[in-house]
C-alpha cells in the first residue's frame, strides 16, 4: 500500500525529518525542570507500539531467533530497558499489543504472510545447505515470541494494553486521551497521523549501561513542508496514496492519470497485460502535489469525482471508499472523547498495569457497575474482583448496514463487528469468506469478563474473536514446505484448537441436553455444528481462504460449561480446569500431575512433548530428540544468560531448527488452552524462559543419539540431572503405544448435519452408518483406526439412531 511507503519515504527522502535523540536524556531534562515544592510529578508516559517493535522488544538483531528464541537473553534485555527508562530517565512504558481481528485488513495480512512463508523456505534452505544462521535481514519472528514478550511484561510490571477492534485507531486514541508524551512504533499511519512525539521502534538501542536510549524522532511537520502540505490536508494524502479501505489497485489508473503520458515512466503502466504500480516515492511526490492544489477541502464529492473521472467501473463504490478513508484519517489525527469509544477503564484502573494476572476460575464479576471512586485502590489485583464491564456493541458511522445481524459476512456471534466495513464482503477483494451456522449463544457474564481480561492483556488474544465471531488467524512460522515427515504446525496442533473451541462452546453441556431431549423423544440425535474459521498461510491454500474446523468435545468425560471453569469457586473447580487443559492436548494421564516426575513449571512442556510424540505415525519426535529437549529444560545453564549468549553453536541442525520451531508453537497453542480453561497453570509457569532456549537445544541436540551414554553427555554428567529427564520421559511415553498409529479424534457429531439428510431406504454414501448394539468402528481409507463399544438399549425407550464418519472408506 501507498501509505506503507510512506515511513521509508520519511526517512530516506526528507532530510532533516529524522533526528536522532536520546529517550532518557529527554527525560532526565524534563525532571530536572520541576522546580515546584510538594511531590515530584508523576513518571512520563511513553506507549510502546508492540505490533511494529517485536523485533527490537526481543533484543535486536543480536540475539538468535532462528534456532526457537533466546528466551532468557530477551529476559535480560526487557529487564534492563523497563530499568533503565524508569531509573535513568524517569519514563513510564506502557506497551500496547495487537489484539484484533483485523478482517478490514486482510489482503494486507495476506501480503505479509506469504512473504513470511517465502522468507521462511529461504531461512530453511539456507540452514540445511549452510548449517549457518541465516542473514540477519531474514528476521523472521520466533514462534510465541508476541506472547512471550506480553509475559516478560507481566514479570516487571510493565503496563500492558491489548487493543481489540481497529489497532491504530486505539493506539492513537490511548496515546491523546491518557496524557502520553511520545509513541514508539514504526508504521506509516501513526506518522500520517500527526502525532507531536513519534519515534522509530526499528532505531531503538539501549547502551550497554543502561544510560542511554537512543533513537530517531520523526518530524512530520518538516515532511510535511518539504512536500507543500498543510496539517488540514494530510487525512486527503494519506486516503489518496492507497490503504486498507481504498487499495492501490483503484488508485492506479489516477496515480497513473498524475504522471501524465509523457513521465518516462509511462511506458510501464501495462507489461503483459498485467497492472503495475508506479514507484512508491514518485507517487507520494505526485499526490503530494495534487492534494496541495486542492481549492475546497469540504466538497469531497467534487475531489472523489476528479479523481475518479477516468473510472471504468465501481465509481460510486470508489467514491464512497474515498470519503470514509478521508473521514478514518480525519478521526485518527484529532482527539477522540471518551464518551464515542470503551470505557477507560476497559484499558486503564486504578491498580498498577501489569499486575499479574491471577487465577480466572477465581473471579467473580461485580453486583453492580463500578467506577473508579468505587473501587479501593488495592482491591482490583484480588482475585475475587472482577469490575462489572460494558460490552460495546453500538454501532459507529462507518457501520456497514449490509453487515450488520445475522448476514454481514457470514460471521455470527455475539459481539460488534470492526467499525471499518470489511473490504472482503466487495467485490473487489480476492478471498473466501464462507457462511458458517450460527454460533452457541454466550452469557453477557463471559463475555465482559473476556473483554476486560483481552483489554487488559491477561489473556490469549484470539479468544474473544473465537467466542465473538467464530474466527481466529494464526502466525507464520519456520516450516520446510518440501519436508512430508513433519506437518505444518496448524494441522499438527488443530485437535487441540478443536478440543478449545469445544470447551469455549460448552459443547459437552450442549449434547447432554439434546441427548436428553432425543431420548424424551425417541428420535435421532442432531446437534448443531460448531465451526470455527481458522485463517492461515499454507503450502497448498491462499491465507484468504479459510479453513472450517468443527469443535470437538471430550469422549472420556464431560467438561463444564464455560461459566463454571472460568468463574467457578468450589474446590473441585480446579481440577475440572486441570484435567480440561490436559485433555485438550491430549495429555490426561496421572503420571504427568505427579510432582516427583513431573516439576510443576515444567508442565505445560511435557504436555506439549507428549502431543507430538503421539502424532499419528510418531515420526516427528524421535526419543532422542525428546531426550534433548527434556536436557536443556534441567539444564544449570538454562538460567545463566550469561553463559548462554557465550554459546557458540559450531553447526545449526535444520531439523532442530524445524522442531524447536513446532515446539514454540506447541508453546503458543498451549497458552491458548491454558487460558480457554480457566487458567489452571498460573501464568509464571507458562513461561519459555523457564523450560527452553534455542541455542541450547541445538548443543543437545548435536550430543544426542539413541543410547543412555548419550544423555549422560548431555546432562553435564550429572546423575541427577539424567535421572529428572528419565522421570519426565517416562511420565510423558505412560500409555502411548508406538506399534500402530494412535486412534483420531473421532469426527463429532455436530459435523453431520452439514451433510444432506440419507433416507433409510437408500445406500449411505461416505461412510455415513449406523452404530449396531455390539459397537462400531472408525475408518479411514477402509483401514479400521479405532472402535468403541455400542449403546446399551435403554429401558422402555428405543436407542439413539447416532451415525458416524468414515474418510475415503471403502465399500463393505
């Protein structure tokens, strides 16, 4: 997009428009200028852009990222620059987390993860030629790296926001409505925004004594000079230069019609019938020009009509588009009042950011609706105290009539849609946005206890836009797309995302209500289906194209309700929680919980190691691989990031490197469970830094083979270290068995009803059978994978007519 172009332009373009300046030395002059008697002022607020900073959050290009993250080394960093800033320079962070959904973004979104998908293959090929770290311009995000950064925050009480609708609207919206003194981020919007204090998040360096941290300040006003542009016209440049409500590919023709035939570069505005672009610099030159030539910046009929007065098709469309990107620019460069957006204390109260997030099953949403003057300062951080919280579900002026209710874009659920209308429901966006059934009703109690704990950043992201739309994206990571022994990690972990969705959904409380009301009946059970779509970038599929996962829900027991895991008090509660979080990652055996084998903080590791040891065929993890990761975990050197960033690993494995890489986003899907359960593992031991580190695992890993000498090496020689790794494993391998593929999760029920309804008379094509009394059986590709035992008959009532699904089977 034109816009993106824009923050390279700033720098590379406009000399003078950044200047380098030292973010503590600013701040120790403007403490050094309070000169009044009584307390000092409150620390400056600077709002950290996390979206745009990830990188520099994580250490910069120094530390490895390629090997599965340096989790410790990104520890000491983070340590040392919330110390240094509130310390050294009197500054307050608040770090603010991309929370949405983004659908109004989502051909953006593509763009960027097929580029990571190729950026990782070349990261792959590199590795497995080289047996080097790749360059350092390849930098691709570890996986869970968002996640691990929101936890460190949490460890130094940092204060932490997550935004939940439109990502740049609220950050510039936290940063003019709560006093903030500067925003360090690196996109293109907040610059076109006018924000008086921006600085570069990508030029971010802290000095090795914590006494300086420097950066570059962007002027936009001397941009702004240096291209003929007054403050009242930037929102008319930035909607006329292309972004995400009017595209490039509208643009073109007018971006093209400003160049005039006789520009040398005319001759490219078709190449083998295909639209190309002018070069980002040359058309921000040329707006630039047109937008200062404007005489009435208030008829934006009469501008929409010039600039599309060459439109072959879709005028009116176009022109609408234009007027709401003008009107978005406009709202995103003035301050908002309170009273048009959520609550302040949906993101800020009166207890310190960053508070630990404590125990979800223990909060209890509040009798009455609480404000700040109610609320003594220290009682938000009890566990029992949840203030009683808003839901916005109004509607704004840039609603979309057509996609609000029950229509819309195919999504139903329970919360309000983004307040930019979704380019995919036009047809101008290439993507595959399907209608799914509607989704199980939430109570208004859930769903405000989800909003305040996404708001505050005490939980998974996607998991309100799971219970709200049924739709959830997911990051890319490093894959070898030519390796077939290991599986993309959103098809390794998708059973566990379909066991979550089924816990959200209070699936298991659903079918024992319709089982009750097919028995009362004597007829067939049909439960509605519960599909979720899950957007991602594939080897083989478009990241517009979504794909429709259906929830699951336990066989060995019956989940609570949704209510009762996350605000449910009794003493059995919390081991509904636990047992919930094990049987999602296929996990729920006694050996695990047992402490002597299993460390608690090294839990949620060994739960992720034992679902991808039971992937059927088991040939992801070989013994010695887990032996490896089960090493590093205990290792001494684990907690010496000194002797860590000393580490020089002589040949990068590409396997390790893929399966350090499946690990973390084992780590990431864990978290997710962790949270959808109710937070039953308390967020200091779902912490990476306490069981992995990247580097570490590749010198294991280059020690490991297959006999006990081996793992004698690799525990430093220690007896006591081997005998921890023996305990985890075997806690880990109890029940698993090697000699067949392990059964698939059986297909539920609710998937049924998609298919068209079989007459009794008529063959049942794909599978589709009846379960006889003596039980029945599931197949894939004729080849019988598991099997149950059937129905007992009930007294006096006729049995339950249940089908079940067999994949590709065969006739007989």
């Amino acid at each position: 997009m034109g816009v993106q172009g824009f923050q390279d332009y700033l720098e590379k373009r406009c000399p003078g428009a950044a200047i380098p300046v030292d973010l503590l030395k600013l701040g120790r002059t403007a403490g050094r200028q309070h000169h009044h008697p009584g307390p000092l002022p409150p620390p400056a607020r600077i709002l950290i852009d996390a979206d745009s900073g990830l990188q520099r959050l994580y250490g910069g290009y120094q530390t490895d990222w390629v090997c599965g993250g340096e989790w410790n080394a990104m520890l000491g960093y983070l340590s040392a620059l919330s110390q240094a800033c509130l310390y050294q320079g009197g500054l307050e962070l608040v770090v603010v987390f991309n929370g949405t959904l983004g659908k109004e973004r989502w051909p953006e979104w593509a763009r960027r993860a097929q580029g990571q998908r190729q950026t990782a293959q070349l990261i792959v090929n590199h590795v497995g030629s080289k047996a080097t770290p790749p360059p350092r311009a390849w930098f691709l995000p570890p996986a869970c790296l968002s996640h691990c950064v929101r936890l460190a925050m949490f460890r130094f009480r940092v204060r932490v926001v997550q935004t939940l609708e439109d990502h740049h609207q609220e950050v510039l919206s936290l940063y003019r409505d709560f006093g903030f003194c500067g925003l360090i981020a690196q996109d293109s919007e907040f610059a076109l925004c006018n924000v008086p204090a921006y600085f570069s998040s990508h030029a971010l360096k802290l000095s090795w004594n914590g006494k300086n941290l420097t950066t570059h300040q962007y002027l936009l006003s001397e941009a702004a000079r240096q291209l003929g542009l007054k403050t009242q016209q930037l929102p008319y440049f930035a909607a006329l230069l292309g972004n995400h409500i009017l595209p490039d590919e509208d643009l073109a023709a007018f971006h093209w019609s400003l160049l005039g035939p006789e520009h040398p570069l005319a001759s490219l505005k078709v190449r083998a019938h295909q639209l190309v672009l002018p070069p980002c610099e040359v058309v921000i030159k040329a707006v630039s020009e047109y937008v200062s030539s404007i005489k009435d910046l208030g008829n934006l009929d009469a501008v929409a009509r010039d600039v599309f007065n060459q439109s072959q098709s879709r005028m009116e469309d176009k022109v609408e588009r234009f007027k709401k990107a003008v009107e978005y620019f406009s709202s995103a460069s003035k301050p908002r009042p309170l009273s048009m957006g959520p609550s302040p204390h949906l993101w800020f109260g009166p207890a310190p950011f960053g508070s630990p997030p404590g125990n979800m099953g223990a909060m209890q949403p509040g009798k009455h609706q609480v404000g700040v003057s109610d609320v003594p300062s220290e009682s938000i951080d009890t566990p029992l105290f949840i203030p009683h919280l808003v839901v916005t579900t109004g509607s704004s002026a840039w609603d979309d009539p057509a996609s609000q209710g029950s229509g819309g874009d195919g999504s139903h659920g329970n919360g309000s849609g983004s307040n930019i209308p979704s380019l995919l429901s036009m047809a101008t966006r290439s993507h595959m946005d399907i209608t799914t059934p509607p989704l199980p009703q939430i109570s208004a109690e859930v769903l405000r206890v989800a909003e305040h704990r996404h708001r505050r950043g005490l939980m998974y992201p996607e998991i309100y836009h799971i219970l709200t739309k049924g739709e959830m994206k997911m990051a890319v990571c490093i894959e070898d797309d030519c390796n077939s022994e290991m599986p993309p990690a959103s098809l390794l972990f998708r059973a566990a995302r379909q066991y979550s969705y089924g816990v959200l959904f209070s699936l298991a409380e659903t079918h024992r209500h319709l089982e009750r009301l097919a028995m009362s009946n004597r007829g067939p059970l049909e439960v509605p289906p519960v599909i979720v779509k899950e957007w991602s970038s594939g080897k083989s599929k478009s990241a517009l194209t979504p794909e429709l996962v259906p929830a699951l829900c336990f066989r060995e027991w019956t989940c609570p309700n949704l209510r009762r895991l996350w605000l449910g008090r009794a003493s059995e509660d919390r081991s509904r929680r636990t047992r919930a979080f094990l049987a999602c990652l296929r996990s729920d055996c006694p050996a695990l919980l047992n402490a002597a084998q299993v460390p608690q903080h090294l839990l949620l590791m060994c739960c992720v190691l034992r679902y991808m040891m039971q992937w059927p065929g088991g040939g992801i993890l070989q013994r010695h691989e887990l032996d490896a990761f089960l090493a590093q975990a205990v290792s001494n050197q684990l907690y010496e990031p000194d002797q860590l960033q000393e580490l020089k690993v002589e040949k990068v494995d590409s396997r390790g490197v893929q399966l350090a890489s499946l690990f973390m986003a084992g780590v990431d899907t864990a978290l997710l469970v962790n949270d959808v359960c109710g937070q039953p593992l308390p967020w200091e031991h779902c912490c990476p830094w306490g069981f992995f580190d990247g580097k570490l695992f590749q010198t294991k890993l280059a020690r490991a083979s297959r006999d006990r000498l081996a793992l004698f090496d690799m525990c430093e020689g220690q007896e006591e270290l081997v005998s921890r790794v023996e305990k985890m494993r075997q806690a880990i391998l109890d029940g698993i068995n090697f000699t067949r593929p392990p059964p698939l999760p059986l297909f539920p029920s609710s998937t049924l009803p998609l298919l068209p309804p079989i007459p009794p008379s008529t063959p049942q094509p794909m599978g589709l059978r009846s379960i006889p009394p003596q039980g029945g059986k599931l197949e894939i590709a004729g080849m019988v994978v598991g099997q149950w035992a059937g129905n007992k008959p009930l007294r006096g009532r006729g049995g339950l007519n249940m089908q079940v699904v067999s994949v590709g089977a065969g006739r007989g």
